[in-house]
C-alpha cells in the first residue's frame, strides 16, 4: 500500500506527495536537476552526496535500471552505489522497458536504502529553488515515527559537511588502460565519477586513485588528474595543499581538473570559489571558449563556481558559461595546466567535449608541446566546429 509523504523545505513550504523505494526519513540539501533521461547515472554520480535530487523531467523510471555490477568499474553506473539522499519526481513509473533493465527503479531504491517521493509539483518545486535558492529540506513519512528534531535526519547546513572525505577512495587503487600503456597518471579523487576513469583508461592512461587527502607529491607519475566531487571547495584545503606543491614543483607535468577539480585548481592558484544560488545540474548548459565564437552543450552537476575576476596574472579563463557568465574552466597561460567546470566525459549527457581528454593526453608526451595559450587545445576547438 502507498504511504502519503510530505517533503517541507527549510522555509516551511511543504510538498505532498506518495512515498516509493525505501521507507525512512531524511534530510538533505534540495536541488534540481533539468535532465531529460540518465537517473541511474545522476543517481551514482558521487557529486550529489549529501543531496535531494529533484528531476525536474515529468516521467522517471520508465526504462527501468541496468546491471549495477561491473569488473574494475561498474558497466553502467558512475560508482558502486547510489549517492543522493533521496529522489523527488512527479510521476514515477511502475512499471519499466528495456532491453538493458534488470530492475525497477523502486526495487534499486530499496536495496540500497534510498527514499524516494512521486505525485510532487516538481514545476513549482524548481521555481521556488530557483527563486529563493537551494535549501535544506527533509521528507517525512506518514507513519514513519524514526524523525524529530533530535534526530540523526536533523542535517546541519549541507556547506558545513566535508562531503568529499565520505565519498573518497580510502586507500590507493591502480588500473591498467584497456590497451597499450603509454601514460601514468595520478587521479586525486574526490568524488570521481567512473566514465572519468574509463575514459583515461580507453587513452592508454594507467590511472593511480588516490585519496582525496593523499600527498600524492611522493609518488613518480606522467601527469595529474584532478577529480569531481561534492561540496565546498573549501572543505579540501589539505588537497589544495598538494596540488599548490605540485604546481611549484620546477619539474612542470600536466594537470587537467573536472568540476571540483576546476575550482580545488583555482583555489591552488590563488584564486577564490563561491556557492551559486540553484547551481547548475543539466545535459544542456552552453558554454564559450574565451576569446572565441565556439559554443559547446555540457553535462553539469555542481553548486560552487571559480570567481574569475580572482585569478592570478599567470592564469585566465578557459570557458564562460553563455547563460550566467560564470567560470567554466581555466588554464595557465604558460604551464600544460588547464580545467573544465564542466563534464567532458558526460554519461549522462553530451559528449561534444570529450576530445579535452585527448588534449590531456597530448601534453603528457614527452615532446615539447605549445602552450595551453597557443597549442593543440585551440586547434582542436576550432576543428570541432568547422
């Protein structure tokens, strides 16, 4: 039998609605995400730990979920397990078709003990997080006596958590490209999601995960990645540290940042991060190349932007997001060091930036390259789009 379940925002607006997946109160930052299909991926995107995922696309579960299993990494999803503290939709699905599910949406949900609400006016839901801003919320269940203030589910502000600490690898894991080794490069992660990964691994990378506190500094390898995650760049000064020692290291190697990865370089640099006011969670942000007419649709799932006006000289924007002019990326203008906000490897969402990677690659051979200003990633920009 269906259980009647409220979610109440943190400015007392309430959402009624019907519960599915697992029965049990929670609380956690609301946040929306535009995104016409790609639940199973969001929803194992490690980025959103610590938050309520409300989709804002009228119909979820439809296709069901894939096989969540895998060798080194799992086949289909972006980690081991689900990382929102719960799902919002409109209308959920009961009933699924496709030749690659394995289960219903509310089966998965309930195996790894995650909430979900369906039957909520997710339209008016999104407007009021758009206009007052993400907040906190909780859901409660009708019935369900596990909540109070006192209680475990009464989350202190979602800023205040060092979110990437829980979700980090706790010790180092190696893999082997899919082919012929040609790189070894250090990938802090804070979070990473699994295409980030495959997509080094399909490069010929052998991909060293560290945690996302480890002195990687100590170790001997090509290149350095720098991983997505959830939270407050802030909470991460002692990976900031390690990279601000990496970039002053005379012996210069390439560095390429995602997301957090942007802004944990920014912040290495000497530059500042701030928290936007709904963030941007999508399959269709536009974003421009500096100094260009060359305009890319990226996949994105973050909160905290780089304040560019805080760059250092050495360094200067990459990518300008076309719908607020935020930061989308950076580089040095000397130093194989550059960044997206952005999400080249997608899964979900458009791949019309995965060919960064292949620029990363380019500047860990060992032949002079151009610089980041002048080089490679310029003329393969400009070929992508003529």
């Amino acid at each position: 039998m269906k259980r009647q379940a409220r979610l109440i925002l943190d400015d007392g607006t309430t959402f009624c609605g019907w519960a599915f997946g697992a029965e049990k109160n929670v609380s956690g930052e609301v946040v929306f995400n535009t995104a016409m299909t790609g639940y199973p991926e969001s929803l194992t995107d490690p980025s959103y730990a610590g938050q309520m995922l409300v989709m804002t696309y009228p119909l979820v579960g439809n296709y069901g979920v894939p096989d969540t299993r895998g060798e080194r990494l799992p086949k289909y999803m972006e980690s081991e397990q689900i990382h929102v503290t719960a799902l919002i939709v409109a209308d959920y699905s009961e009933t699924y078709s496709h030749w690659n599910a394995r289960e219903s949406l509310d089966a998965w949900l309930k195996r790894e003990g995650v909430p979900a609400l369906t039957g909520i006016d997710t339209r008016r839901l999104t407007k009021v997080l758009r206009e007052s801003g993400v907040m906190m919320g909780r859901i409660v269940i009708s019935g369900n006596s596990e909540y109070s203030e006192d209680s475990e589910y009464s989350e202190k502000d979602y800023g205040s958590v060092n979110w990437v600490e829980k979700v980090s690898c706790k010790e180092v894991k190696t893999y082997q490209p899919y082919g012929e080794k040609k790189h070894r490069v250090v990938l802090v992660d804070c979070g990473v999601k699994a295409n980030i990964i495959r997509c080094l691994l399909r490069r010929g990378i052998e991909v060293v995960r560290v945690p996302w506190d480890y002195d990687f500094n100590q170790l001997d390898f090509d290149g350095l990645f720098l991983a997505n995650g959830p939270g407050d760049p802030e909470r991460c000064e002692a990976t900031v540290e390690h990279i601000r020692t990496f970039l002053d290291n005379p012996h210069v190697r390439p560095c390429m940042g995602i997301c957090l990865g942007n802004q944990l370089l920014a912040r290495a640099a000497g530059a500042k991060t701030y928290k936007l006011k709904y963030g941007h969670r999508s399959h269709n942000q536009p974003v421009q190349r500096v100094g260009t007419t060359q305009c890319f649709i990226t996949s994105q799932n973050h909160g905290y932007a780089v304040d560019a006006s805080t760059l250092p000289s050495d360094w200067e924007p990459l990518f300008v997001n076309m719908n607020d002019g935020s930061n989308e990326g950076i580089r040095h203008k000397t130093n194989p060091w550059m960044s997206a906000q952005f999400h080249p490897e997608a899964c979900s969402g458009p791949v019309d930036t995965e060919f960064l990677f292949d620029e990363f690659v380019a500047m860990l051979e060992p032949t002079p390259n151009p610089s980041p200003r002048e080089g490679s990633l310029g003329t393969n920009l400009a070929s992508k789009t003529n």
